[in-house]
C-alpha cells in the first residue's frame, strides 16, 4: 500500500512539474503573439494608401516587387512578387515602427514590435491570414529559389491595435532574416473615425 502511494504521489509531483515546466517554456514570440491576438477593434476606419519598398539586398532576395493599384474607386491593395535567395524557412521577422504625420513631417510614434511573419501569418495580424487567398504563397516555410506571389492584398483594419488616434502614419517595416536585414518597406495609411 506504501509502494503505490508513493509512486500516485511521484506520478503527481511529476506532472505538476511537467505543466509548470510547460508554462514556463512560452517563448517571447508566443508572450507576443497572446498580446497581438487580442488586437480587435471596431472604433476606428483604416484608409490604406500605398506601401513602397525603399530597398532588398541581393544576397538575400533574387528580386521582389511591390504594386499598389485601386482595386475599386476606394480600395487601394498590392500584388507582391518575390524570390528568396536563402532558405529561410520559420526565421523571417519583421521589426515594425510606427510614425505620425504632424508639424509636416512623420515623427516617431510609440509602436514598434518585432513580429515571426510565420506567426503573424497564421495569427492573422493586420489580415496577413488573407495573402494565401490569392497568388502561391502558402505561409512558411520560405523556400530559396520558389517565386513567391500575393495578389489583391491590403491590411484588415479589425485586426490593428485600439485606441490609436486619428491621422496619417508611415510604418517602417524592417524584414530580417535572423539578425541580418533582408529589406526595408514602408506602409502608408490614415485612420478616421466616422462621423
């Protein structure tokens, strides 16, 4: 009887460690990935405007293309072309940085997160879940040497963060590949409230 109470009390101990052990593993990514989920919101309107591609580097992507074009009289999306000259698999982040158009010129906003697009693909931020509804890309992992195309993208307005004030912003989007730059891209977009 001794025996058997020992080991339930062992078999106990164990697999309290164990979910506590879990518990304890949960990266900074999924830390992030909680917070990002619970960005819902139905308070404001997103005008997309353009993104521009300032620069890539040609040790990393063979080429990529970005085209911003009306879809409709008020929708503005892109189609994106891409190829990858490193395999980069799960390890493709994106440092994010917020600015504020004010006093005529963008000045630093308090936003800025560093994103797995893996993760935020799946997660759906920003409506990153959509770029596998139309074009190849099918999410992670990033081949090297697979030309990779989205088409008729454009940010889901429910999926960005509250409270965030009316105005026009610029982000900066730095993509890594993990701690070297692949490209810089820049997002240009008003939020409104209707009256």
């Amino acid at each position: 009887m001794l025996k058997v109470l020992v080991i339930v009390c062992v078999n106990i101990i164990l697999v309290g460690a164990k979910s506590a052990e879990k518990a304890n593993n949960l990266t900074k990514s999924d830390d992030k990935m909680v917070l990002i989920a619970k960005f819902h919101q139905n308070d404001y309107k997103l005008n997309f405007e353009r993104i521009d591609l300032v620069y890539f580097r040609k040790q990393y992507l063979q080429h990529f293309n970005i085209v911003t074009f009306k879809y409709n009289r008020t929708s503005a999306v892109i189609n994106a072309t891409w190829t990858f000259h490193v395999d980069v698999g799960y390890d493709h982040n994106v440092i994010v940085q917020a600015y504020r158009f004010a006093s005529n010129e963008y000045r630093l906003f308090p936003i800025r997160l560093q994103l797995n697009v893996c993760d935020a693909i799946k997660g759906n931020v920003i409506g990153l879940g959509n770029v596998i509804h139309c074009g190849n890309c099918t999410g992670c992992p990033f081949s090297k040497n697979e030309r990779l195309r989205v088409c008729n993208w454009s940010p889901d307005e429910a999926y960005f963060p509250p409270l965030v004030p009316n105005g026009k912003y610029m982000m900066d989007m730095q993509g890594l590949f993990r701690t070297s730059e692949m490209y810089l891209a820049r997002i240009y977009f008003t939020i409104y409230r209707p009256i």
